[in-house]
C-alpha cells in the first residue's frame, strides 16, 4: 500500500435529543443522527482527494475526523502509517499533528483579529518550536508570505485590512508555517468572488507541486473539485455513494446522484447522455429512508433499492447499476 491517508470506515453518529423536549413529554425518546455512516478512502502522498455533495451530507465531519478535531464514533485514520486513534502512537501522533493542517471556508473567523499577520503566522512555528531565534522566526514568516503571494510588509498588517482572498492566503502561509505536508482544505474558496476563488486555487496548485503537498478537498462546488482534484468522493447523507478518478466521474458518472448533480451545472456538461433532471429533497437526516437513503429522489428506485443499503462496489453504491438496469453511458 502506497497510500499516505487511509481513512476506514469513519462513522459519527451525534445525539441530537432535546432534553427539555424529553422533560416535557416524559419519557420521550432519545434521538440520534447518523451524520457520517461508514466512510472509506485513501490519498496517496501528493494527491488532492476531493468530497463532494449537497449542504449535511456530512462533508465537515469527516474533515473534522481526518484532522482529529472531532472523535469518531467508530472507525479509524491513518496517516502516514500512524493510527489517529491507537494509544500506543502518542509520541509518533503528536509528531502528525504539525504535519496536519486545515483551511475553512471563512478566513476571517480562523484568523485572531487582533493580531498582526507576523504573529498568525509565526504562532506555528513558536508553537512547535520549529525556530528557536526570534530573527529567524521574522525571516522565515516574510518567506512564507512571499510564498502565497503576499508582501512581507503585509506582516505588520491585521486581518481586517485585507479583503477575503488575501486572508485566505494567510491562512495559507499559517497552515505552511508548521511544515504541514497534508492540508484539510473545507470550502477554502466558497465565501470568496469566483475571480478570487480561481486564484486561490491556482496557488494551492501551485503550493502543491513545490511542496508535494496532499490535499482533502470538501467542496460542493463541481467546478472547483473538477479543476482539482485526481480522485473524488460524491457523499449523499453520510456516505460515499461513488468514488472514481476525477476524469471519470464527469466523463461517465454512474450513480444517479451523481448524474444529477452534473446535470445542475450546465458548463461542467451532460451533453448527449440520458438527464435526470434534479428533483425531490434531501430527507431528515434524523429519520432518514430505509435501503439507499436516495431512493425518494430516484426514478431508478425499486423494492429493493428501499429495503437494501447497496454496497459500494465497482466505485458505485447503486442496485439498478449492480444489477444492469441502469447503463453506465458515456458521453455521446
Ligand atoms: P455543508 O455543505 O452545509 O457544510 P456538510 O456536508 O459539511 O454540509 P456536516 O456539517 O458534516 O455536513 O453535517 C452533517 C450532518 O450532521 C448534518 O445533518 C448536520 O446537521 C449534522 N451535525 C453536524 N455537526 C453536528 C453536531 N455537532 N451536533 C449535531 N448534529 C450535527
Ligand atoms: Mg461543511
């Protein structure tokens, strides 16, 4: 195995009672939400691996997992041979966790505004003890700035005095400031304008072929995880229903949801295949159908496909592709 990531079967189920509800109605029942239920990938070093879907389908709280902001109910990640979960790495996890960054959607609220963008980006490297000579330290933030594009003047600057796509690069240069080779990245680019959007991720390209990074990608945005990523994950209410090299899904997606999804953006293309136009709604999560939880959506669906949850086989969770009722075709 060549794999840098391994994530294996991640799950996490939240406890979503209301306790002065249960108070109220006496005895009533304890509620539970599968917000991630049974989720496997790996990423190789250098890779980016996207996961895409709609708004709950539990994108963030795989990421929050993978990084270990957020213990899972069941499953486990490993990084670079080491197990985020085994006791016994200690030592060897705390050694990961410099080498694992994450990047959110708003810059803004994960930068601390009263501090100059010196102080953010050198807190890593104090952090960690990476530098010890506060010269160094200054020599070392002015270089990583220059790296994502900013002026090392910009240093003595604070977060406010920059508009959303330069703080999204402080951010950046934080993240790289601990020497990070794997980079959560979750909606990195969705508050930014879509000119914006494409110079950020022109940059984490580029970052990524100086620096060998790895990437995981979340993003519901097709577009932006087509021009990234070389392997992608379509998750639907907590779990991945297709998974295949980027080229691929959009050449010739399988699942249903995934054909949907392509067929709402008209310029990443559905030309000459059969559409399945968007319709119906993501159900409850709480009370979510029975067999493949997107059997109210699909017009594919039969009695199996709402008493059976379909594995994920051939890269594609769906009895009507399993079974040869659906056709897998290709772009005319
Ligand atoms: P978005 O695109 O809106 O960011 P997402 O794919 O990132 O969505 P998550 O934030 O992972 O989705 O949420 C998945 C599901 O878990 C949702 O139904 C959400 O309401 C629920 N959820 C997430 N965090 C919690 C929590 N701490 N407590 C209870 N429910 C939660
Ligand atoms: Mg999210």
């Amino acid at each position: 195995e060549n794999s840098y990531v391994e994530v294996k079967d991640l799950r996490r189920v939240f406890d979503v009672s209301k306790p002065w509800l249960n108070r109220v109605l006496e005895g009533g029942e304890k509620q539970y939400l599968k917000a991630v239920d049974g989720v496997s990938f790996s990423i190789a070093k250098g890779e980016t691996f996207a996961l895409v879907g709609e708004s709950g389908s539990g994108k963030s709280t795989v990421a929050r997992m993978v990084v270990g902001l957020l213990p899972p109910t069941n499953g486990e990640v490993v990084i670079d041979g080491v197990s985020m979960s085994s006791r016994a790495a200690l030592a060897e996890r705390q050694r990961l966790r410099r080498r694992i960054q994450m990047i959110f959607q708003d810059p803004y609220a994960s930068l601390n505004p009263r501090w100059q963008v010196d102080r953010i980006v050198a807190e890593p490297i104090r952090a960690f003890r990476l530098i010890e000579r506060e010269k160094e330290i200054g020599e070392r933030v002015g270089e990583l700035l220059s790296l994502v594009g900013l002026h090392p003047a910009d240093g003595k600057k604070y977060p406010h005095e920059f508009s959303g796509g330069q703080r999204q690069r402080v951010a950046i240069a934080r993240a790289l400031a601990s020497n990070a080779e794997f980079i959560v990245c979750d909606e990195p680019t969705s508050a930014l304008d879509v000119s914006v959007q494409a110079q950020i991720l022109n940059l984490m390209r580029d970052l990524q072929d100086q620096l060998g990074l790895t990437y995981l990608l979340i993003s519901h945005n097709l577009a932006v995880v087509r021009h990234m990523a070389s392997r992608i994950g379509v998750m639907y209410l907590g779990r991945i229903v297709e998974i295949s090299n980027g080229r691929e899904l959009f050449a010739q997606p399988k699942h249903p949801y995934t054909r949907m999804l392509l067929d709402a953006v008209p310029d990443v293309g559905m030309t000459g295949r059969q559409r399945i136009p968007v319709s119906g709604e993501i159900p409850n999560p709480i009370s979510p159908p029975s067999g493949c939880t997107f059997n109210p959506r699909c017009p594919f669906a039969n009695e199996r496909c709402r008493a059976e949850i379909p594995p994920l086989l051939g890269g594609v969770a769906c009895h009507a592709i399993h079974e040869g009722r659906l056709a897998i075709d290709a772009a005319a």
